[in-house]
C-alpha cells in the first residue's frame, strides 16, 4: 500500500479530533504490534490494530475509512491490558467509529436483523450492537 | 436476565439464600446501557449507569453485587469515572438535577467476589451438598470481568477465581489458553461468521484440554459459543456439542439444589445428558 503523508495531514482535523475523543496520546505508540498479535479479530481486519494506528496519526483517514477493521473490533481490550507503552487502543478505535457515526454514516440498519434473530438476541447483544454500530 | 437468562438469576437467587446471603434486588433500576462509553466527550451515556449506582446508595447500600458480567463492566467502570475525574463528575452531578449528588461511594463487585471474599472457597466446600466429582469444565471468563485492569477481579493474564470456584465445588477445572479471549460480543448482530469462528477455536481448544463443559458467566458469551455451536454442527459432523453452564447453575447443584432452582431447561443443547451420566442428576 503507498500512501502520501504531509505536515498538513498530521495536524488535521482528523487527528484533532480522534486524540479529542479518545484522550490518548497517539505518539506514544512504537508499532511493536502486540495489539494486533493479542486481538483476537485481527485474522477478520483487513488492516491491523498496529496499521490502523500507524494511519490515524498520521491523518490518512480516507484509507482507515475503506477499511473495516474498527467495525470488526468487538472493543475486548486484550490490545489496550498489554500494551507495553499504555496506548488505550480501544479508545481509538471507539473515537474512529463515532466520527463516522456522528456524520450519520450507520455501520448496520437494524431492519436488518430478523424478526427471529430480534427475539433470541440477549437484549445486550442489541443494546451494546446498535449504540456501537449505530448513530 | 429476567427474560433470556433466568438460568443465570434463578440459581443465583436460590444459592444465595442457601449460602445465607439474602440479595435484594435495587429499586427502579435501569438498563446500564450494556457498553462502557469509551469517548472523553460522551458523557450522556454515563448517566445510565450512574443512576443504577445512586439507586444503591439511596438504599443505604455500600455495595452492589452484579450477575451480568457486562452489567459489571459498566457499572464499575462508570463508578471509577465518578470517583476520580471531579471535572466530569461535576457535569454529571449536575446534568441528573433531581438525583442525589454521587461521587462513587458505592462499591460495585461481581457474584465470583462475593463468594470468594465474603464467604470463602473453604466455606462453600462445607456447604456442598452434592460434590461434582468427575465433571470436567473449563472455566470460561471472556473479556468483561476482567478487562480493563483497574476494574479486574482478579489476576488479568492468569486468572484463578473460576478454578478456584470450581475446586471449591469438587469440580475437576480444566485450564485452557483460550478461557479469556473473546467471543466476539456484539460482533453477532453484524458479523456473525465471524462468532462461529471465534466459538470454533475457543470450544476446540477447550475439548483438545480435556473438558467436558464450559462454565461461564456472561449471557452474550453463552448465546455466542451457543449459536456458534449450531453452525459448528451445521458444517462439521464430527464436532461434538459442549454443554455450556452458568456459574450459578453449578453452584445450586452442588449445593443440592432441585432442577427448579438450576434450570438446566433453558441452556443450550443438553447439558442434564452429561449430568446424568456423571450421576449428578437423577
């Protein structure tokens, strides 16, 4: 993947706003890649936990955008109890997600899910699924 | 809990009275809101959780004991929020006008503890009734009770608290690699292919160490591995089905409790055959 990185990209928006929302320092990461050896989703993203961060602080939103990896992350934090520098990848990943959300772009309609899958589901599967998927 | 995971409270309810401890349910509770809000500026659904906390503390109640693992996530981490950024505690205070000011005073613990630290694996040995020799299970925790750090209950890499529970209730733990990684959680509602994959490599390795059962703790942990078991079964003709129990079922057992209390009914596939054959259930 070749992407252009510029001193203009670093200080976006973007990058305000994911260190806003997720209060974490993006430089502190090193790219070690323990997150993404620890996540148990990593074999279903397109991108890696370590990529994604890699991305973000650098401000290349529209590639973080075509992936799906922050939609498959389940937020189980096996990448934010061992990280070695203390980075709350989660956060991240969460701040990711609602900046999307927040433009009213829905990851799922909840139509979508079946009547009967509607009656089965624990209610915090529905409860914790729409507020994550969901604007 | 009071509609898809009554095999869940039931027992909980019916062990506790056994064990002495009388739980009362909070008034007016609320649905916490399932997930901790994990942005800085989202402090709207913080109010969820907190107002489960003032409930307890109106009550004159010091603590509050959770049986859901994700109604415990939320709930603890929601009450750390509330006792160490004064700033945000302050907007919260004073957004929930009519409610009573809290600042976290109430502690939030999950059922697991209260039987460790508060009546004692030695304890709850003397009161099984019913030791559960010979059943192999593997303790499942999934994610929730124990991450992130500062609200585990117990050791984050190596937990002991399900083992020792086991133990306590003549159980033969089966230690697994897989016990603490995710199922997927509410990855089901969009992705769920990816559940069953998650479920295949968690049961297998879980039947690979020796188990026979998986005891767990979480409602969406046990819909997950549940559901993943049935497409599991679906493709592979060879995979053999676990039965997948409550903590709580398990306690009412070994405590002598009767089917009523375990509702051994409402759990995936068939868990009273492999009871049956280990002469635990008649």
């Amino acid at each position: 993947m070749s992407v252009t990185i510029s001193p203009k990209r670093l200080r976006s928006e973007f990058v305000k706003k994911v260190k806003e929302l997720s209060g974490q320092n993006l430089q502190l990461c090193y790219q070690c890649g323990i997150c993404s050896g620890n996540c148990p989703a990593a074999s279903n993203m397109d991108l890696s936990p370590r990529q994604i961060i890699e991305l973000a602080r650098l401000g290349l939103e529209e590639e973080i955008a075509k992936s799906k990896t922050v939609w498959i992350c389940a937020s189980c934090l096996a990448c934010t109890v061992n990280c070695p520098r203390g980075f709350d990848l989660s956060k991240m990943m969460e701040a990711i997600r609602l900046l999307t959300l927040r433009k009213n772009i829905d990851y799922m309609r909840p139509e979508d899910i079946s009547p009967q899958e509607r009656c089965e589901l624990p209610q915090i599967a529905m409860v914790s699924g729409l507020r994550k998927f969901t604007g | 809990m009071k509609t898809k995971a009554k095999n869940l409270e039931d027992p909980a309810i019916a062990s506790m009275e056994v064990l002495g401890v009388k739980l009362e349910e909070i008034p007016r509770w609320n649905c916490c809101g399932a997930v901790y809000s994990l942005s800085e500026d989202d402090l709207i659904h913080q109010v969820a959780p907190v107002r489960n906390l003032i409930r307890a503390k109106e009550q004159g109640r010091d603590k509050l004991a959770t049986l859901c693992a994700f109604c415990f996530n939320t709930l603890k981490r929601a009450n750390l929020l509330m006792r160490e950024n004064a700033e945000k505690r302050n907007t919260i205070n004073s957004f929930m006008d009519e409610e009573i000011d809290y600042g976290g005073e109430v502690k939030v613990v999950h059922l697991l503890e209260v039987l460790r630290d508060e009546i004692g694996w030695e304890a709850l040995a003397q009161k099984v009734k019913l030791p559960l020799w010979e059943l192999k299970v593997a303790p499942y925790y999934g994610c929730t009770l124990l991450r992130p750090r500062e609200i585990a209950i117990d050791n984050v890499e190596n937990p002991t608290i399900l083992r020792e529970f086991l133990g306590a209730l003549g159980a033969t733990p089966v230690d697994f690699p897989e016990s603490t990684r995710c199922c997927g959680s509410y990855q089901i509602i969009s992705n769920p292919d990816n559940i069953s994959e998650y479920a295949s490599d968690i049961l297998n390795s879980a039947l690979s160490h020796g188990a026979e059962a998986l005891v767990l703790t979480c409602p969406l942990c046990d819909y997950n591995l549940g559901q993943g078991q049935k497409e599991l079964m679906k493709k592979h003709n060879e995979f053999k089905e676990m039965p997948l129990f409550y903590f709580t079922q398990l306690l009412a057992l070994a405590l002598g409790l009767d089917s009523q209390a375990c509702r051994f009914e409402l759990n995936y596939g068939n868990p009273e055959l492999l009871l049956r054959e280990k002469g635990l259930l008649s």
